[in-house]
C-alpha cells in the first residue's frame, strides 16, 4: 500500500529476505542484524549536516521512547559522520537510540540496499519480526504519527 509516494507498506506476502548487517555504534559497541532477533525494528538512514534529519530526529525519538517497553529496537545508520559528529548530533537532538557509523565502508547501507531502494537521506524503514521490510518512508519523515501506525501494524503481524 502506498501513502503518497514516499510511504509504502509492504505486504508480508511481497518482503524481500530478511536483511543481515553488522556495524559499530558511534559509543564503539557492535550491533548487527541479530540484536533485533524476532523484534519489530526502525532503522533510519541520516547524517548531521542533513536538513530533514534535524527536522525528524524528535519524532523518531518520539515513537522511540513510545515503544521501547515493547521491545521494539531502532537504529540509526550514520553515512557521512564520524562518531564524534553522530555523538554531539544525539546530544543535541535528545536522540537516545544508537546510531551504526557506516560512512567508512558502507556496508550497512549496502546490505539494505540490496532489499530496498535508498534513494535519499533520510530514509525510514521498518522491520519485521523476521528482519525483511515491512514498510518504508523515503525522505523526512511527515510525522510521528505516521512512523507510529507502520510500528503498530508491523507489531500487530505477530499478534
């Protein structure tokens, strides 16, 4: 189902395979694919300098602190910034979840991009419980409300 464009939902029926990743936080911890094993998880795709990132970092963290007492995971995927820059980012947005910093190989963007387009930066998905897409926002996320209702239908899968 499209919203208008920019936002798809993906019937479970369509989704790709499952996508496998593994990066390092801007604090230094790993994360992979396998932290967010049998969970609902957003991943978005920004970088500090990007205007429409600033713009939906509070929404993101919004939905965020909503759901995290459902297990639900979010990552962000830094492609331009050190960890430095993608610290003193979170810092001053309020932005509690962690960030992969894949700006020196790429390799976290390049696993999703073989399931999904990642046309632009920002991009939003969110994943299934089995780890494929279940629904994508390409560009500034419009709203919380909106990211909200993908998490919940993509929660209710497994209801």
């Amino acid at each position: 189902m499209s919203v208008d464009g920019r936002i798809v939902e993906i019937a479970a029926d369509e989704r790709g395979e499952p996508v496998a990743f593994s990066g390092t936080s801007e604090h230094g911890d790993a994360i992979d694919s396998e932290t967010f094993k049998d969970r609902v998880y957003v991943v978005n795709f920004w970088y500090a300098a990007c205007g429409p990132c600033r713009v939906e970092a509070p929404l993101l963290e919004e939905v965020w602190q909503k759901y995290q007492r459902e297990k639900v995971g979010f990552v962000g995927v830094n492609i331009y910034d050190q960890p430095g820059t993608a610290v003193s980012f979170a810092e001053q947005y309020g932005i509690t979840y962690p960030s992969v910093i894949d700006v020196n190989e790429g390799a976290v963007k390049l696993a999703f991009a073989a399931v999904t387009p990642i046309q632009a930066t920002p991009t939003t998905l969110v994943m299934d419980r089995q780890g494929r897409v279940a629904a994508r926002i390409i560009g500034e996320l419009p709203s919380a409300s909106i990211l909200d209702t993908l998490v919940r239908d993509a929660l209710a899968e497994g209801e």
